[in-house]
C-alpha cells in the first residue's frame, strides 16, 4: 500500500476526470490524500480519500481576474496565468497543510505546471501529471499572432519572471525559465482521452498515456425528468455552456431566437449561480431550463449538443456518440471544437459571427446529416476502448510498484 497525494485544479473540469481515478485507487488499497478546495469536499470524499483543504475563492474561474479563462494570442499570456493565478496562489498553501506529512507519490494537476514540480521536489518524491485537456504538444497559445518583441509580451516576460524568482526564493527551489513552467512534468502523463482523438499524438512519447475520459457516475447531481423529453417532439438538444461561461444572459437569448420554432426539445444548464429571472417571459415553450443538469445521464437521451468545448464536455458527448454545435470561447476550446470538426463530428461556430440564423444553421446540419453521429461514434468508440479510469490507476500503481522492487 503506498501513500499518495493528489494536488488538483479546484474547477469542474479538471476534479471531475480524477474521481474514478482515485477511487480506484483507494479500492485498490493505495491511502490517498486528495488536497481541493471546500466546494469539491462531497464528490471528492465519496471516492474515500482523505479531503484536505485549503482556502481559496469560490468560483475562482468567474471571479478572479487572473484566472478567467482568456483567448491566449502568446503562449507567455498563459505562463502568466498559470503563475499568478494557480502556482503563487495555490503551492505555498498545499506545502502548508501537508505539511509533517510523508507521501511514496504525487498525482498533480498539468495547470499547475511548474507548481507540481515544487510539491515533488520538496517532499522528495516522484509524480504523475494529470492532463484534462489535450496534452499540448506546443504551448497554449503559440502561433496566435503576438511575436516575443511586443511590448505586452516583453511585459508579461518581466512580470511572470518576477513571481517565479520571488516564489523560488521563498521556497527554496532553483527558479525554472519560462519555457520550463508549463510542459507537463512527472513520470507518468494521464491524459484522459484517447489516441486517435488526440491532435498530433504522434509527437507524444509513451510517459503519455491515454486513458480516455473518466466516466463514473456523480452522486451529487439531481434526478431530472427524462421521460418529459420527447412527449412533445420527437427530437432532444442539449446546451451547455460548462460551470464558468454560463451566465450570458445574452447568449441565452440568442438560442430562444433561434431554437423557437423548431419541432425540437432543448434542454438548457444555465448554472447554479445564473439569475434567469430576468428572461423569464422570452422562454419558449420547447425549453427546459435548470441550473444543474445530469449532464452524463442526459447526454444519453439527447440528438446534439450545444456546447463551448470544453474538453470535459466534449469528451463525455462523444463517449455517448453525441454531435455537437461548438462555440469555442477561450482557453483550449478552440484546439478541442477545431479536432471535433476535422474528425467530422460538429460544427464549429464562430463566436464573433453568432447570429440566431448562423447558430439555428449549424443545428440543423448536424441534426439532418447522419455523418456527424457516425463521425461521434467513431470518437467515441476510440474512448470507450481506452480504458478508462481502471487503466490509468492500473498503470500508475503498476509503476511505482515495479519501481519498488
């Protein structure tokens, strides 16, 4: 039985694909302390590990600046992110709370980039890299336009540098240069998808290992009314905007503007902190509308998917075969809505072009051409044959116990 310490991103998409992970683990026999925030304490103890916290802002992603997910033009805008809002933040206070505390190996968030590499080091032990997104074979955001003599670049350079030096000092590690903040470190690469969903795969070496998304069911989610879904209409749609671009009201609007009329049921999750109330009268009969859905339990019943892509949502839609409209917003959304369309499995929509027309377009061509389902299928299958969250917890314990002896 080893001893394990697992760091993660406190958001929906970066907790959500360890869980199997861990419970695995832990029934496994492995004695896991699972450090998070307060927010995620139920789900993550109902895996049995040891829930340690430590204080930070609820719903951080919509609230604090430095980490509102952006549209990166340099890949220096996302070291920066990474520094300011996740490493200075977050790894002095998980060295804290573990503090006088022994572990055999850490599990760590690939956002926390360099800050993972801190926790191994002070505790003197190896660690395994959890990747929720695609591993990023280039830096996020390189390529995007912004060259390293721009001023804003340079800018960023200085202040980035001067977190990591004033961090490095104060606990007591070499500082790294920027280029060696963000790769994802460890022994081991989780990366919860698949191969073949995987852009540039090829390029991965085998520390990579792809799992595909982490399918187990949340416990915490509510019962919904599935049977009310095709009374009226024959076909079922989802949207969902994820859990930190889910309150434009706007956006909202524009789906009532298109979806209307349509002979269609949606289902919109407009988020446990979105007031609906002010849109109450423009809300068609054809939508049911409720903070929380069970997102992996609908995506079951539905024909299509609405959706920012977000790289947890995407991968659970295509695990059921599901098509989707994709209005990639910010982060890695791009990359993820760019590969569901080359793989014929969506369409993208271009968020500075959002029209109703444009949105109600799209819709109907993923819903009236076959294609797109097969093309989900096929992503799908390559998801559901990867393994799962036994696969990556297999391939870690196998590891570090091949090590031992």
């Amino acid at each position: 039985m080893a001893r394990v310490l697992v760091v993660i991103t406190p958001a929906e998409g970066h907790v959500n694909p360890t869980l199997g992970l861990v419970k695995r683990l832990v029934d496994s026999g492995e004695d896991v302390d699972y450090v998070c925030t307060e927010e995620y304490r139920t789900r993550i103890q109902q895996t049995g590990a040891q829930m340690i916290t430590y204080p930070f802002i609820d719903d951080a992603f919509s609230k604090d600046s430095d980490l509102k997910p952006a549209e990166y033009k340099h890949h220096y805008q996302f070291v920066y992110m990474m520094v300011k809002g996740m490493i200075l933040p977050i790894i002095p206070e998980v060295l804290r709370v573990i503090e006088n505390r022994t572990y055999d190996y850490l599990i760590y968030d690939s956002l926390m980039g360099w800050g993972g590499t801190i926790i191994a080091e002070k505790l003197g032990i190896p660690a395994v890299c959890s990747i929720a997104s695609f591993a990023f074979v280039e830096p996020l955001g390189s390529g995007q336009g912004m060259n390293d003599n721009d001023p804003e670049v340079k800018k960023l350079y200085t202040a980035t540098m001067q977190i990591t030096h004033q961090l490095a000092n104060e606990l007591q590690v070499d500082a790294p240069a920027i280029e060696e903040i963000a790769p994802h470190g460890g022994r081991l690469r989780i990366v919860y998808t698949s191969r073949y969903f995987q852009p540039q795969a090829e390029k991965l070496d085998h520390s990579f290992i792809f799992t595909g998304p982490s399918i187990v069911p949340r416990k915490d989610a509510p019962s919904f009314p599935f049977e009310q879904l095709r009374v009226l209409h024959p076909q079922a749609v989802y949207i969902s905007m994820g859990t930190i671009l889910n309150k434009d009201l706007e956006f909202y609007k524009l789906c009532f503007a298109a979806f209307r009329d349509l002979p269609v049921q949606f289902v919109l999750s407009s988020g446990n902190y979105t007031d609906m109330e002010p849109l109450a009268p423009c809300i068609p009969d054809n939508f049911i509308i409720k903070p929380y859905i069970p997102q992996l339990e609908m995506l079951q019943h539905v024909d299509a998917f609405v959706t920012h892509a977000g790289m947890n949502s995407t991968s659970e839609a295509l695990y059921y075969n599901v098509p989707q409209v994709m209005i990639p917003l910010t982060s890695d959304q791009p990359i993820v809505a760019s590969r569901v369309q080359e793989l014929g499995a969506g369409v993208v929509v271009d968020k500075n072009e959002l029209t109703p027309a444009s949105l109600r377009a799209a819709l109907l061509e993923v819903l009236s051409h076959p294609t797109y389902k097969e093309q989900a299928h096929v992503i799908g299958e390559s998801l559901r044959q990867a393994g799962g969250y036994r696969h990556a917890a297999d391939t870690i314990m196998s590891h570090f116990s091949t090590i031992e002896k």
